[in-house]
C-alpha cells in the first residue's frame, strides 16, 4: 500500500504558513478572498482524494467521519452548561469519543473514553480499547497488582461494556463536542484506582515522594499507637498495684 502522501504535490500548500500565523490581520482576512488559500484548497482536495483512496476501508471512513464531526461540531461546547446539543460530561463515567485524526502512536478515530477530570470546558479522558493483546499484561489493584501501569484493565463488573484495557499514557483533555454518546457509569472506587494510577504514571517522581512521606506519617500513626498502648497497659498496672497495697493495708 502506497503512503498517505507519496508522489503528492504540496507547493500551493506549502505558500499558505504566512496565514497559520495567530495575528489580527489572518483573523480578518476572508479565506475566499485570498487566491494562495484557493489554491491551496484545489491542491489539498485533490490529494486528500487521492490519499483516501490509497486506504483501507476502516481508515478512509473514519477520517472522513472524523472530519465532518468536525466541521459540524467545532464550534460547540464553547459553553458546556449553555449548549443544549452537547452532552453534560461527569467524572465515572463512560463516552463514546471521536478523538479525530492523529499521528501515529495516538488513540484515534472512535472509541470508549473515562472522564476522570473536568477543567473549565474541558474533560480529562482515560482512552479505552479492546486490548486483547495486552489485556493479561496489563495493572489491576486486585487481579494483577505487578502489570504495566501504562495499561489498566477495565472490567465488566466495574461499569465497563466488556473487559477492556484503558490507554494511561494517552489520557488527554478534549472538547466535551467529541463525545458522541454516554455509555455508562463506572464503580466509584475503580475511579479513584484509575485517578490514582494516571498520577503515578505521569509523575513518578511526585507520586514516590507523597509515597515515603505517607509511609512516615503512618510509621509515626502506628508508633503513637503503640506508645498508647504501652501507657495503658502501665496505667492499669499501677493501678493494679496500688490495689494491692490498698487491700493490705485494709486488713492491717
């Protein structure tokens, strides 16, 4: 199968960076206006035609579907709580997510989402696939404590649609106008597990050092116990042995 872009033209393409630039006067200019755009408009439909040929049937859709999403919904969600067509996000639970075109590496296309984390208009989502392939290599707090932290199994037991596996080094925060559907909630305390371990993941260093600090808090929880303990158990001696002497002198 032939690349994406091979034997393509890009010169009329290439002549419209000046416009990438974040200025006022690229914001006022009318693309239909400007003949270089035009242009470049010509030579990109020509190749995107010829490199969505060049596909297999499952990329050339999801591109295509990708990209009309996105002319039809990028200007939503710009106001979560005031835009009635998209879909109010909660941290638990489970999406249906167009993650749109990507490179390679990257979760693309469509696929299940855990919304972990919201920040202004915009969600922290946990990525979901099948994983058939490293499903048993991957972590699970309770039935594989020593996997891959970069994976997570997600089960059906815990709001999951089947077993899966949750991509933890691709987590991203998207625009809630991705999300095509909800499609469960998830088990509170599976959250927390998830939460908990896209912050060990990220931020191994952080996460190591609250580790040895808790370590000592709970050393010093468990020597103040201990310390109490051994108070009350000479409290009650004492007390027993002044018993004792109270009971003979009593007979005395």
């Amino acid at each position: 199968m032939k690349m994406f872009h091979e034997n393509m033209i890009w010169h009329d393409l290439k002549e419209i960076k000046i416009y990438t630039q974040n200025i006022p006067s690229n914001k006022k200019k009318q693309a239909k206006k400007t003949s270089s755009i035009i242009l470049a408009i010509l030579q990109y439909t020509y190749n995107y035609t010829q490199g969505l040929k060049r596909q297999n049937a499952y990329d050339a859709a999801s591109i295509l579907y990708s990209d009309m999403n996105w002319i039809k919904k990028r200007h939503l969600a710009k106001a979560i709580d005031e835009d009635e067509n998209v879909i109010k996000p909660k941290i638990g639970n489970l999406y249906y997510i167009d993650y749109g075109n990507t490179f390679n590496g990257e979760i693309g296309y469509r696929h299940h989402g855990v919304c972990i984390g919201k920040s202004r208009n915009k969600i922290l989502i946990v990525p979901t696939r099948s994983g058939a392939d490293v499903f048993q290599n991957s972590y699970h707090p309770i039935n594989n404590p020593n996997g891959k932290i970069v994976y997570r199994q997600g089960l059906q037991s815990e709001g999951f649609i089947k077993d899966c596996v949750l991509l933890i080094d691709d987590i991203k925060y998207i625009s809630p106008a991705r999300i095509d559907k909800e499609s469960g909630v998830i088990d509170k305390n599976a959250i927390k597990d998830i939460q908990l371990q896209v912050f060990k993941n990220e931020f191994p260093g952080i996460y190591g050092e609250i580790s040895k600090r808790d370590l000592k808090k709970q050393w010093i929880i468990d020597k103040q116990k201990q310390d109490i303990i051994s108070l009350k158990n000479e409290i009650n001696h004492l007390k027993q042995t002044i018993n004792n002497i109270d009971k003979k002198n009593k007979k005395r």
